[in-house]
C-alpha cells in the first residue's frame, strides 16, 4: 500500500469512528428528548416528522436528509419550510406578531435570527384584518393613551419607518377625523377625569358641552347626553391591513424569516432553578412543532417564544403548559376570542366629513367608510348574551333589534339607511380586567405574552412591539413602561381595569 492509500485508509477509518461516536452520543442524547416529543405528539401522529435542530440527529440523518431531496430534484433540506432552529419564534403573524418582528429586526442590529409562524397568510379570521381600524388616545388608563399615542406617532412616519429600498409602502389611509365619546350627566365628572389625564399624558382630547356639541354636530339628538370628549388630533381610523403587509415586506428585507404552519405543539423540559439555598425544578419551553402544508410536521426549537396569536392565546399559553396547577404555575392565561359584528349601512343623508368615529352611551359606535354614505357600525353584547364562536356567521337580528334602534336614535338621519354587508371577527378577550398582558410568564419565562388587548390591539400593536424588544434587549422598558400590564397581576389579584371598551 503506497503512502496516499495508507492516509485515504485511515482518514476513511478515522471518519467511521467520528460517526459512530456522534451517532452514539447523539443517540443517547436525543433518546429522552425524542421518545418524549413522540408521546407528546401522540400516537394518532400520522405526519412525517422533521425533528428540530440540536442533538435529536445523528450524522447519518443529516447527511440522507441533505442528500436524499438532490436525487429526488428537490430542494436540500437547509430551505426547509420552517427552519430546525432560530433565536426567537413569533407565534402569529397578524398585526401584533408583525411590529415584533419589526421591532426585533431593526433596531437591534439583527442581533436575533427571528422567525414568525403564521398558519393563514390569507389572514382570513386575524382579528387585525377584520377589525375597525380604529385608533384613539381616549382610554381611562395613562399607559393605554401612551400607546395608542405612540401608534399616532409612528403613522405619521410611516414611509420613513417602512419603505423598502427607497420605495413608499402602500398606503395606510389615516383618517384623522378623532374619536367622540358622549356621557350622560352622571358620567361627566368621570369624562373630566379621563379628559384632565389624556392632556397629562400629552393627548389633544377637548370636553365638550352638550351646547357645544349641538353647534358642531347638529345632525345628534343630545337627548340625555350632557357632555362628549372628543380627541382633536392623531385619533381617527386607518387601514389594518395594509400596516400588517408593509411591516411585512419591511421584515422580510430585515431577515426575519416568515414561515405559514401551524403551531400544534409547544415542546418542554424540566430545569432545576437555584432559588435561595435549594434548586427548584422549572419548565422551560424548548420548541414548537408545526404542521406544515405539505404534509410533514417540523420542530424547531429556539431561546425565546412570543405569543402573538391574538383571540387564541390562550389556547396556546395552555399548549405550552400554562396553567396546569404546579404552585407558581396555577393560572391559565385569560383571553379567549369573543365574536363581534361589524355592519355596513348605506345612508345618503348620513353625518359628512366631520363625523367622527362616534362612541353613544348605548355602547354603539360608528364611522365613516369611505365618501359617499357608507358607514360601519356594530356594538359589544353584554356578558351574558355573548355568541357562539365556533364560526363566524353574522347575528343580524343584532343589528336590527339593538344596533339599529339605537344608531338612530343618536342620529335621526339614520333611520333612513339600508343595511348592505357585515362581517364578524373575534376580540382577543381578556376576561380579567380587559387589558394588554405582556412580558414574560413568570414559570415559563422563555414565553412572553403579547396578548389580551380585548378590541384595542390594532391602535397598540406598534407600541407592544416596540416594549417586547426593550424588555429582550435592554431587560427593561425604556419608551413607555408597561410593568403593571405584567402577568403577575392576576397572581397578585391587581388587576388594572379599562374603563374606556368599546
Ligand atoms: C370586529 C372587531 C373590531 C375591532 N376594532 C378595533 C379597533 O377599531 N381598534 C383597535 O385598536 N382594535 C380593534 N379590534 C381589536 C384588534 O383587531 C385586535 O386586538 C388585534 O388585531 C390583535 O392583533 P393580533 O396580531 O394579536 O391578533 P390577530 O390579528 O388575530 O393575529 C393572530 C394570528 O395568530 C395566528 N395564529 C393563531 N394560532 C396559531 C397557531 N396555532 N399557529 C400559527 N398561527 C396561529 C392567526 O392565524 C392570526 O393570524 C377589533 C377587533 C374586532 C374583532
């Protein structure tokens, strides 16, 4: 045997002995981890399942893996429909999941290898898509109006903050038209309150007297109204959609890695936390698994998890073992989606362009859609006649026994007006206290909550994203501090309600 041969020999034989020792090590390593992923899935698994990244491979799967789809003219497994691992994973990619990723992406030097995993890119039943759009800086808590503020702010930039390449993102059509709530004479004094905060807070919102709000709207009927707050600027109503496919295209040219799957399983592991003298054992969350359209189911493990799946958060807080009754870890996380109507109405005598989204004592709210006499309009169910949410279909009995009456009981003209379309869509209800839970969970605390906006997510998407980078970047709020949204409320049983719901 000549010199060459002898080293192919034993480069040949060190290479077997590398992969059988990685094989063994491997093995051993993904024994526990991936008989535990099987039990977790279930026997009724019948998808084909590409394990996440780490030890659950050994070499000989990799490289088969790799090889395998070049003979069979696909393509290698390194552009696999959700990736194997990543730093962070979104779990939602309406409007909440998309300013995170935003946010992650571009201001912290692409630090982060962020991944977003939405199951519908269509956005058929995303509360963002179907929601009113509106936006208002007249809420009864300082950190709600701060973010709602934050939104104005960051709309006015828009194409500054989104163009991609130097080109314009799709218009957002900010309607500045301001919100007006009306009171009854005993709901005043609490309007004031609210009005007096709101300006503390930097808000432009005005109370006006029933006389003055006979001048400026002449088309109400001020019976039993006393006063109305109304917010002359930044308040108003835009388009959803068009944000969440701007911040989109934004986060693609970022490297945010956009993945359409849906999360159907939240893998754990059991770590031992040193707390004072003595380690407790904690959970901690290490993957998801994802069926994927083609058939297979992926796993992918990161560091972090963001749960930014809007009226389903809780069904996935509980995937990932919230609230399964270990002490610390007792509570579910509450928010469960809640159907509301929205409906279209044609009236050609209807208030013109200075109405604004109006907000009635009755709970009915309205506002222009477009020119013309279109208008939207709908209102929440008491707690006791809330719908069935098992699909989207529409009430109209709704409209005509309660919407209707009281719409034209606010605005005579209304009576004259034709129903012509409605849809339905679920709020992201947090049954507690109706108000944004963020930050991490404190058992699980690789999961952190975007969730629970309870119908006013659209007008604080932006400024939950910008507080989830801050709290992963800095380990702190820095622009608006939102501790007190935190999840230990409802452990501490200080809950922080909103007055201001429509
Ligand atoms: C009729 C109506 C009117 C509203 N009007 C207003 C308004 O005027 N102003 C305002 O501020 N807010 C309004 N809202 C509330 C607002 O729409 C929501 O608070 C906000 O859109 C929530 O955004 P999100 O991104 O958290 O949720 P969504 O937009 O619902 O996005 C969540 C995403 O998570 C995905 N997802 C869920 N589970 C999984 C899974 N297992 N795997 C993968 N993906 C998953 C879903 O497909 C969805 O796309 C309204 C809501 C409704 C229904």
């Amino acid at each position: 045997m000549n010199h060459c041969m002898r080293r192919r020999v034993s480069l040949k034989r060190l290479h077997s002995q590398l992969t059988l020792f990685t094989r063994r090590l491997c093995d051993k390593a993904s024994e526990n981890q991936t008989s535990k992923q099987k039990n977790e899935i279930g026997e009724q698994q019948e998808r084909e399942y590409i394990p996440p990244g780490g030890e659950a491979r050994n070499v000989t799967d990799i490289l088969l893996e790799d090889i395998k789809p070049i003979f069979q003219r696909q393509s290698s497994t390194t552009e696999l429909p959700i990736p194997r691992h990543t730093d962070i994973v979104i779990m939602g990619g309406g409007l909440v999941g998309a300013a995170v990723a935003y946010f992650l992406s571009s201001q912290s030097s692409k630090l982060y290898n962020v991944t977003v995993i939405e199951r519908d890119y269509s956005y058929t039943r995303a509360s963002s898509m179907l929601s009113c759009g509106g936006i208002r800086h007249q809420f009864s808590i300082p950190e709600n109006v701060q973010m709602s503020m934050f939104t104005s702010d960051f709309l006015k930039h828009y194409k500054e903050h989104l163009s991609v390449y130097d080109q314009d993102p799709p218009e957002v059509c900010f309607h500045h038209q301001g919100y007006l709530f009306l009171a009854p004479g005993d709901r005043v004094e609490f309007l004031e309150s609210c009005v007096k905060m709101q300006r503390e807070n930097g808000a432009k919102t005005v109370l006006l007297s029933k006389s003055q709000l006979a001048e400026k709207y002449p088309w109400l009927n001020l019976d039993g109204i006393e006063a109305g707050s109304l917010g002359t600027s930044g308040e108003g109503w835009f388009d959803p959609w068009q944000l969440v496919h701007s911040l989109k295209a934004k986060n693609i040219t970022n490297n945010v890695n956009y993945c359409e799957g849906n999360i159907v399983n939240i893998r754990q592991e059991v770590i031992q936390v040193p707390l004072e003298d003595e380690t407790t054992p904690r959970t901690r969350i290490v993957g998801v698994d994802v069926d994927h359209k083609n058939g297979k189911r992926y796993g992918c493990n990161a560091s972090l998890f963001v749960n930014c799946s809007g009226p389903w958060a809780g069904e996935i807080a509980t995937m990932a073992g919230v609230g399964t009754g270990e002490v610390g870890n007792e509570l579910p996380l509450p928010v469960e989606p809640r159907k509301r109507y929205v409906y279209t109405i044609h009236c050609p005598d209807g208030p013109m362009l200075d109405a604004p989204f109006l907000v009635d004592t009755s709970g009915v709210y309205f506002r222009r859609e477009g020119l013309g006499g279109h208008y939207i309009c709908g209102a929440s169910p008491t707690e006791d006649s809330e719908p069935d949410v098992n699909d989207l279909s529409v009430d109209y009995g709704f409209f005509t026994d309660f919407v209707w009456p009281a719409l034209a009981h606010r605005v005579p003209a209304f009576n004259n007006s034709k129903l012509k379309a409605a849809w339905a869509g679920y709020y992201d209800y947090n049954t507690v206290d109706q108000n944004l839970i963020i930050g991490p969970h404190p058992y699980h605390t690789n999961l952190i909550f975007a969730n629970g906006m309870s119908g006013h997510g659209v007008q604080q998407a932006l400024a939950i994203g910008r507080g989830i980078y801050e709290l992963i970047y800095y380990d702190e709020y820095k622009t608006i501090d939102l501790t007190r949204f935190q999840f230990e409320r409802f452990i501490n049983e200080t809950p922080i309600r909103e007055y201001a719901i429509v």
